[in-house]
C-alpha cells in the first residue's frame, strides 16, 4: 500500500512539473512573439517633416541578398567590381538575427528592444521610408510580401520578387527596368533566394555557389541600369547562414554579413565592419534627411566622402542623443505614468562627448533596470530552485549518491551527446551537431520537425537511463556508501528499500529536479513576461528546450517505472 501511494504522489508531483512546464513553453513563446517596445508607447512627435539637405547622392539602391555570407560574397564577380569601385566592410547585425527583426533593424537604426518587430507586423517604429516620404522623395520595393506588410504604407511602388525564381530569370529581370528608370530616392531590392537554397542545401555545396552565381547576375543588371556618378549602390544581408542554412542566432558566419558600398558620395577602400544600427543613419546621411528618432547609430563617416562639419553628421549626433534620452526616460518610469517632456530634446549642437556621456548613462540605466527586474522575480524563482534543491538532497539521502546519480547522469549524457553530436540516425533524425542558439529552430517551416525530434530523443534518453538504473539494481555496488547493499538496501543513513517502480519514478523527479533548476534560473534571468528586455537568445533556446524535457520525462514517468522493473531485479515490484 505504501509503495503505490508513493507511486500515486510521484505520479501528480511529475504531472504537475509536466504541466507547468508545458505553461510556461507557451506563456514564454507567445510573450516573444507579441513583443511590443515600451519605448514607442511614450514617444515624443516627431519633427516636422523637412526637404533633403546637402545629399550626398541623387538615389541609393539597397541591395539586401539575405542568407549571404561573407565567404561567398568574394566568389561574385559583379560584387567584386563594386568592392573595387567602393568601400568594402562588413555589417554586425544586432541579435536576433530573425528576418522581419533585422529588416527593422536595418531601416530604423534601432535594436528590436527599442523598434519592437521581432516576429512580424507592421514596423511602427520611425524608419528611413518614412522620413524620405515625409520629405517628398520617392521609393521603392521589389521584395517579397513580407516587405509590404512591414513597410506597406510608406512605399510609392511595390512590386513583389517572385517566390521561388531564380533571380537571373526573365521573370525576376523583368521588373528591375521600370523600377531603375523611376528613378526612386530610395530602391530597396531584396531576395532569399539564396537563404532558400542554403536551408536546402547548405552552404558548403555547389547548389549554394550556383544560387550565389544567379544572384550575381541581378547585381550586374543593378549595377549596368545605373550611373555610379549619380547613384549609390548598397549590397548587405538581412542575416547569413550557418554551415546547415539556418539563421536566426548569433553565429559568425550569421551575425557577419558583407557591407559593400559603391557610386556617389562613397570612399574607396576596404574598412572595419560597422553595428547593423550605423546603416540606417548612414544611409540618412547619403540621402539628406533627418536619422530615424529611434536611431541609436551613428553614420559611418568613414566610408563617406564626407568632412567632419557636414550638417548630416550634426544632425545624426542630435537625434541619437535625443534617443538615448528618451531611453533613459523609459528606463525609469513607473507603470502608469505618463513620462515628462524629454530633456534638451530641441537642443542641437551635440558633440561627441555629449554622446559617449548619454551612450553610458543609457547602458547604466539599462543595466540598473535589469537589476531590477531580476530581484524582483528572485523570491519566486528562488522558491523553485531551494525546493528543487531541498528534494534533490532527500533523494541522494535515501537512496544513496551512487545510485541517485547514476540514471540522470546517463540521460543527460545520452541526451546532449545527441544534441551536441555530429551524428544523424538516417531520415528521421537529421541536423545534430547542434547549439543553443535560436538558429537551429528557424526557419519556421523547421519548427515542428525539429520539436517532434528533439522529444524524442528526451525519450531516448529518458529510456536508457531507466534500463541502466535497473540493471544497476541487479548488481549491488560491493564499496562505497553510497551503492546498494547486498540485501537490495540503500547504503547510507536512511536504508530503505526501493522497488525497481518506484526507483523508475525517483529517476523521473531527480531528472525533472535538475530540469526545474536550470528553468527557474533562465526565468530569473529574462521572464517571461518580456517587457522592456527581450530574453538571451541562446538562454530562451535553452529554456525551451529545457521545458520540452520536462513535459517528456514528467509524462513518460510510469513508463520509466516499467522499464526500470523489467531490467531491474526479478521478484521485486
């Protein structure tokens, strides 16, 4: 009767560990992707919209080619010819390095914390197409769809790339004529064909150099429709890839993408890589308008052919300023109240000093604020983590430190040596090798595939550790205090029998414990909620996989039990 009572308690302790954890993988994941910046519900109005001052060129073509690394940027003649003509650096994107967020990034000048797209929807943040519209210039989009929904009402022309088409094709070619001869302030032409075939591929084969190759070609119809003298042409990436295709963590070859810029207004020369948040006020300078307001960048003056008194530069030192104040506002607020009109907002006139002074204390504030936030979710996730903690010492107590770590030991082994392995187990088992990073659950067509897989290999894991906790049932440890004792009894000062079942289900809990603690730390840490901070990507990638594990083994406990007492000694329930 004791023994199915305990098995009765284990059971709801494990659901209940199963279900808060499967709550918190969904409260976690719709928390990120319906983050909303605070920082745009306090924003001061923008200025008057004002015509283009001193521009340094007469148009900017963007070419963004995502899913381009810097390796095989070098292997594309038309490219080259721009690095010759241009400048040549790199881009440092701002994490996450998810499509609709570094788009975002790209045009606003702004972290997605500040600009507040991190999954989709429109982009509500200040971004350059709205300041050119505001400023009467025209521009342009051949993109994909995801485009107009983020950028829709500030486009005078949107024609969609087409899905799928190689970009040397006729049907991709066709519309770049018009576009070009409309000659649009600014033209942004953006493609993943060549995401598209690394996710396919990888980036190792020749199918990726062959899509690199055909893009190349487009870059070469860009570069003939134009006049250097005249216009500036733009070639980036919204993010590369890893070796595998994926995107969307921080990985080198991911978070580096190739900047090359070429045409009028431009230096000659092979520079340092710049922050993905320096392009946009960049590109602002090149054009003659006023930065995004949300502009935590700075233009890249060096790859300009550009003094350092030139109003553009002023301008952009003010309203970076005005953003890191605006920051610091929100930083300190309390819920509920409306901020104060912002500090020295109207001044201009800021000098370098005055920035590196509001660049710290923003970085302080925001530091302090994060301070906050985490003390205050100390006492609950310090609740779990003693809990956790306290049960896990009764554990090892009962049953003694060899055999209590024996079976979590072996599943956590077996687990992250899948994770973390080279080695793939035919159709159903691709794409190990991996990290926690947010790249190995992006693209989104990925996303259940890569779930379904990594459950069961929690399974897998869970599994194998209960056979090895049986058959260690069967051979009593001869030494240590720790090992069974010859009549089936624990060592150490509490000796109690232990049904092989019942050692199933205490394997379950230790594992699920262990789960708990690292759980409630990544909670402390970042959330959710996410307010003002978006999470760690690689500690909200852990997170849920961490929760995913739980579900598995809190469900899978009586099953665990099963297979303990089939490997374990016969004749003992």
């Amino acid at each position: 009767m004791l023994r199915i009572s305990t098995v009765v308690v284990l059971t709801l302790l494990l659901a209940s560990l199963a279900f808060g954890a499967q709550h918190l993988a969904r409260e976690s994941q719709a928390s990120l992707l319906a983050f909303h910046s605070p920082y745009l519900a306090w924003l001061p109005p923008l200025p008057p919209a004002e015509p283009p001052r001193l521009p340094l060129t007469g148009q900017v073509v963007l070419l963004m080619a995502d899913g381009m690394t810097d390796e095989v940027s070098w292997r594309m003649p038309a490219l080259q010819y721009l690095r010759s003509r241009g400048a040549s650096a790199g881009l440092a994107l701002a994490a996450p390095t998810l499509t609709p967020a570094s788009w975002a990034t790209t045009l606003t000048g702004a972290v997605p914390e500040i600009h507040g797209t991190v999954a989709g929807g429109p982009v509500t943040a200040d971004h350059l197409l709205r300041g050119l519209k505001g400023s009467a210039l025209t521009t342009a989009a051949y993109a994909g769809g995801a485009w107009r929904d983020l950028f829709g009402p500030w486009l005078n022309q949107f024609v969609e790339f087409p899905a799928d088409v190689p970009p040397d094709d006729s049907l991709a070619l066709g519309p770049l004529s018009g576009l070009l001869s409309s000659r649009p302030a600014l033209l942004v032409i953006q493609t993943d064909y060549l995401a598209r075939a690394g996710a396919r591929y990888g980036t190792a084969g020749p199918e990726y150099r062959e899509a690199a190759a055909q893009l190349d070609v487009l870059l070469t119809r860009v570069v003939s429709g134009l006049n250097l003298d005249q216009a500036t042409v733009v070639v980036t990436a919204g993010y590369g890839l890893t070796p595998r295709g994926r995107h969307g963590g921080m990985e080198r070859t991911v978070a580096r993408v190739p900047l090359v810029m070429a045409g009028r207004g431009v230096q000659h020369g092979v520079f340092a890589p710049i922050p993905q948040v320096n392009l946009a006020p960049t590109l602002a300078v090149l054009l003659g308008i006023r930065p995004p307001a949300e502009s935590a960048g700075r233009p890249a003056a060096e790859l300009l052919r550009v003094d350092g008194n030139h109003p553009g530069l002023a301008r952009a030192r003010d309203v970076e300023a005005a953003s890191y104040r605006h920051d610091l506002q929100v930083l300190w607020l309390q819920p509920g109240v409306a901020p104060p009109a912002t500090p020295g907002g109207s001044l201009s006139g800021t000098s370098e000093a005055d920035l590196k002074t509001l660049e710290s204390a923003a970085q302080s504030a925001r530091q302090a604020r994060l301070r906050e936030e985490r003390l205050a979710r100390l006492p609950w996730g310090g609740g779990v983590i003693a809990a956790a903690l306290l049960l896990l010492v009764l554990l090892a107590w009962q049953r003694g430190l060899f055999t209590f770590a024996l079976g979590p030991g072996v599943y956590f082994a077996a687990y992250y040596a899948l994770f973390w392995g080279p080695w793939s187990f035919g159709p159903f088992f691709p794409g190990h090798a991996l990290s926690f990073s947010w790249s190995a659950v992006n693209p989104l067509a990925a996303v259940p595939a890569f779930w379904r897989q990594r459950a069961a290999e929690a399974l897998m894991a869970a599994a194998l550790a209960a056979l090895v906790s049986g058959l260690a049932l069967r051979f009593p440890a001869s030494r240590g205090r720790g090992g069974p004792s010859r009549s089936g009894r624990a060592r150490g000062p509490v000796a109690r029998p232990v049904a092989p079942v019942v050692a199933g289900f205490h394997l379950a809990l230790t594992i699920c414990l262990v789960l708990a603690l690292q759980v409630a730390y990544a909670w402390v840490m970042d959330g959710p909620p996410y307010g003002l901070f978006l999470p760690d990507p690689g500690r909200f990638t852990k997170l849920q996989l961490d929760l995913l594990q739980l579900e598995v083994v809190g469900c899978s406990a009586l099953g665990l039990g099963l297979l303990t007492r089939l490997a374990g000694p016969q004749g003992r329930a």
